[in-house]
C-alpha cells in the first residue's frame, strides 16, 4: 500500500502542484485581493474626505472674503423723493409767480391813482379836515361838579361810628402784628440763651495760677487772663476757685468753677 502512494507521487508532475497545495495558494490568492479592494477602498474613502475637506475649507473662505469686503451701497428708491420735490419745485414756482402776478397789479394799481387829477381844496363842497360842531354845543364846555344833597345828622352819625370802628380794627390789628412779633423775637432771643448756656456748660476750668499782678487760668486746655476770649466768651475775672465769662449778645455772665 506504501509503496503503491509513493510510485503515484513519483507519477505526478512536478510542474503540477498538488490538490493541497492549489487550495493554499486560491486562498492566499483571495485573501491578497480582499486586503488590496480594502486598501483600495480606503484610499478611496481619504480622497474623499480630502476632497470634502478642502471644498468645505474653501467654501469658509470665501465666505470670510465676502464678509470682509466692503458691500457695494445700493441706491434707494428715490422716486417717491424726486416726486415729491419736484412738487414742491413747482408749488414755489407757482407762487412765486402768482407773487409776481398780484405784485403787477399793485404797481398797476398806484400807478392809475397817481395819475388821478387832484382837486383843490378850495374847490371842493366840504373840507375833510375841517371839524364841524353841532348846533347848540360851544366849543368849550365846562363841567360842573354835581350838586350832592348835604347829609343829615344820623347819617353823620353813622359814618363817624363806622370810622371809629375801622380806626379801632386797624390799631388791634396792627397791636396784633406788633404782640406777634414781639413774641417772635423773645422766641427767637431765649433760643439763642438756650444755645450759649449749652455752650457755656461745655468748658472746662482747668486750673488757676494767681500772680502779682493779675492771675490766669486754663479753660480746656487754653491759658487765658482777663480780656481775653475763648469760643466767644470773654474772661472779665478771676478768682481764687473760679472765674467769670461773659457773652455780648444778648449779654449772659456765667461762672466756672475748678471741677473737684
């Protein structure tokens, strides 16, 4: 049996391959075609994406290109306008020579009334610019004041007690106005003692250094000797444990004592 399957491969040709071998090689044959269609379709593929690519690129471009030029300015519609002033061309035509038109006339006018002949005044009925008088009235008339009946004594009376009352309602209304005032004032004048008491509440008598001559104090921090002034008030003494100020206007004198 060994021998019989070895004469018949001696047999076989050796240009000729055998069933196996064929197989093999169909198969690698097949499968180096689907590797090279794959290759194939996927250059195809990345051209067309290239493709793609490019034309979307310069699509963009383009696009950018036109945005950054300036667009051309586009002649509006002016014939609504043009119609417009043309009309309003022609009413001003118009009236300026309707202007003319009555303007012609006027010269016209004074040109005939200048040439009217004139009548002398002497010649003419009546004067225009003579004043007539009625008949009966003398150029000067006098008025007479109208005669007024005298009054009686209870209208006499009556007025003068109407005087007296006006007199008297007037001097209560002015005592009123001067009552209304003065309170104003002592108002006005108790506010402002109000604010120097305020004012002199707030110093401080500091101290007292009495000398030969004349002794001097400190009033917040301040040394002063008589006649001078701190915030206002004027130093007219000082004595072994206080001193005195005094406020001009209105005239105020207080006392400030060294603070135990």
């Amino acid at each position: 049996m060994l021998e019989f399957m070895t004469d018949q491969q001696d047999n076989i040709p050796e240009g000729q391959p055998t069933q196996p071998n064929a197989n093999a090689q169909q198969a690698e044959g097949q499968t180096g075609n689907a590797v090279a269609l794959q290759r194939a379709r996927r250059a195809k593929q990345s051209s067309v994406a290239l493709i793609v690519t490019f034309c979307a690129v310069a699509l963009a471009l383009l696009f950018m290109i036109n945005r950054a030029q300036p667009q051309a300015a586009k002649a509006a519609p002016i014939k609504a306008d043009q119609s417009q002033i043309e009309a309003a061309i022609k009413r001003l035509t118009g009236l300026s020579d309707e202007l003319a038109t009555h303007m012609d006339q006027l010269l016209q006018r004074f040109h005939e009334l200048s040439a009217v002949a004139q009548v002398a005044l002497e010649d003419l009925v009546k004067n225009p610019f003579e004043l007539e008088l009625l008949a009966g009235i003398s150029p000067q008339v006098e008025l007479t004041q109208q005669e007024q009946p005298e009054p009686n004594a209870a209208q006499t009376e009556r007025a003068a007690q109407l005087q007296a009352q006006e007199q008297a309602r007037i001097q209560a209304e002015e005592e009123r106005k001067q009552l209304a005032e003065l309170a104003a004032r002592q108002k006005a004048e108790e506010a402002r003692r109000q604010q120097v008491r305020q004012a002199a509440t707030g110093l401080r008598l500091q101290g007292i250094v009495h000398a030969a001559d004349e002794g001097v104090c400190i009033i917040d921090g301040q040394v002063l000797s008589i006649g001078q002034q701190i915030k206002g008030f004027e130093l007219i003494s000082i004595k072994a444990n206080s001193v005195q100020l005094r406020w001009p206007d209105p005239e105020m004198t207080f006392t400030l004592k060294i603070a135990e």
